[in-house]
C-alpha cells in the first residue's frame, strides 16, 4: 500500500493506492477519510488497482475554502492525471456518491464503470429531506467549532461506534484540519446538489451498480429513482448490501463483468 500526494490548483491532496491491474477509484463520505473507502474495497487490491483519496477538505487534503462539486469531480481527474490513468471505475459512498455522480456527468468519457453506495442527493429538485437537513445542520455545528476548539471536538461523533471502528475513527480525526472540517461541514448543510434534476441521471450511460440506502440519511426513494432513471442500472439487493464482505465482493464481480474498460 502507497500513499502519494498530488496537486490541483495550488492544493496539495492525498491518496492511498494497493494492487495492480484496472483501476478502481473510490470516494468517502463526509467527516471521513480514504481509511472508509479503502475497508470497502480493499479486498480487491488483489486483482485490481485500488485507489482511495482523502477528498478535498477530508483527512489529510487540506483546504478550508470552499467546496463545490465541480472542484471534488475535477479533483477526480487530476488524481487519474497523476497516475496515468484515462479511465476508471468511479465509486462513491454516502456523499462521496455524489462526488462519483458529479463525475460521471461531468467527465462521462472517463468512467469505465460506476458504483454508486448508499446516494444522499435527489437534485435540486428535491433538496434534502428535514431529516437529512436537521443531520447536516448538526455536523456543521460541531465543524464549525472546530476552528476555535480544534478537531477533537469532533471526537463525540463517533463515540458510540464499535470499538475497533471507533478507534479507528479517532484516529482518523487526528490527521484532519480544522478550516477544512468547517468547510467540509458547511458544505454539505448547505444542501448544494450534484445535479439539479433526477432525469439527468439518464445522462449516466457507463455500467453502473448502485448499492441502495434506507434509513434516514440516504433514504431508500432516492435510490429508487436511481434504480428508475439511470440506463441499465444494476441494483444490488438490500441483504448484500448490508454484508461487508458480500458488498465487496459483489463491486469485484461488477468491476470483472459490466465495466467499459
């Protein structure tokens, strides 16, 4: 496993690669960092080339301005620039999916496949449920105080996880920056879209998989118009998508039989 640094637009950003073969690109959520993504996929290193970035804003790429959608998809391209890669399999957990989506509608000729986890994001048309939005509002109140307190005031949000993941994500709260946690969080309670409307998911023409959410942040009807609108969409069955092992092993199969590579 190798981490390497590259740059876009005077910032330097992070990532973690392992394996070798065809590439697969995968973007973590929010108050995360590649330590999320690389546990999904991780397992595949043996037959591909696994590549999980800290996002901008995220883990050890750090900028405190602000964030758009644009800037994490064509972050995206600068990575694949670096590691002379023209296309990859783009995956993107909670809102790292709408990184991935973002990417898939912007840059479409660089997406070999896409494998969508868990979408927040239903456009602008729908916005975030009261739900999403009262959850959002309340990292961005924690974000937001930790220019004055530091990261570890962030340290309650994942006290209540499993031991060894907790420890692992406070960990991972050490090696984050706090004008970049502001942004980070303020972005997402802004409710800013990856697209404005679900019919522009029909502009998503690359095989995709989507691995479908139900519960509050990442509500099952927004994966259900995903299922609807997105042509030839793949839609792993809820009990796969709860295993860990089964979950990955399904992006494997995936990435070895539907990828436009």
């Amino acid at each position: 496993m190798r981490e390497f640094w590259f740059e876009r637009g005077g910032v330097r950003l992070c990532a973690v690669e392992d394996g070798n073969g065809r590439p697969i690109v995968m973007l973590h959520g929010g108050l995360a960092n590649h330590w999320t993504s690389l546990g999904l996929v991780g397992s595949l290193s043996p037959r591909f080339r696994v590549v999980t970035p800290d996002l901008r804003g995220s883990g050890k790429s750090h900028d405190g301005s602000p964030l758009t959608w644009d800037r994490l998809a064509d972050d995206v391209v600068a990575l694949m620039d670096h590691i002379g890669v023209d296309r990859a399999v783009v995956g993107g957990v909670s809102s790292g999916a709408g990184a991935a989506v973002r990417f898939g509608l912007r840059h479409p000729r660089k997406v070999a496949g896409l494998v969508i986890v868990t979408p927040v994001y239903g456009g602008d048309e729908l916005g975030l449920t009261a739900e999403q939005t009262a959850i959002f509002r309340g990292m961005d109140d924690v974000g937001s105080r930790a220019v004055d307190e530091g990261v570890q005031v962030l340290r309650p949000l994942y006290e209540n996880l499993p031991p060894p993941i907790r420890e692992r994500a406070l960990a991972m709260v050490d090696t984050f920056d706090a004008p970049s946690v502001a942004a980070t969080t303020h972005f997402l309670a802004s409710g800013a879209q990856p697209f404005v409307s679900t019919s522009e998911l029909r502009g998503l023409v690359s095989p995709t998989l989507l691995v479908p959410g139900n519960d509050a942040m990442h509500p099952a009807e927004i994966s259900e118009r995903y299922a609807a609108l997105i042509p030839g969409c793949e839609a792993l069955p809820l009990h796969r998508a709860r295993a860990e092992d089964d979950l990955a092993t399904a992006i494997g199969e995936f990435c070895e039989r539907s990828a436009d590579w």
